[in-house]
C-alpha cells in the first residue's frame, strides 16, 4: 500500500488537502471520493492525486 496525497476542489472556492491509502493513484481518488461522502461533502467538483507520500503525516 502507498500514501498520496490528494487535492479536492469544490464549489465553495475552499481547496482541501488530505492523505490516503491505496494500492495506485486510481485506487486513492476512489478512496478520497468515498471519504467525502462519508464526511457529507456535496460541493466538490474534482479530486486529484497531487503526488506519492512517505507517510500520512506529510
């Protein structure tokens, strides 16, 4: 498993940033878009992978 870091644009101009866990970059926008539903976030218009993590804390 790797860690990326992934960035959501929405619909109230405010960027989000956060970490996930997944296998490759496709699995990790399926993780942050599940994430996201969980969390009740309706307004984002786009999820992208910004890059490959060490670790969480990054």
């Amino acid at each position: 498993m790797a860690f990326f870091k992934v960035q959501v644009k929405r619909e109230s101009n405010t960027l989000r940033h956060f970490n996930v866990v997944a296998d490759r970059p496709q699995g990790a926008l399926q993780v942050a878009a599940s994430q996201l539903r969980e969390e009740g976030i309706t307004d984002a218009r786009a999820i992208e992978v910004i890059g490959q993590v060490q670790s969480l804390r990054d």
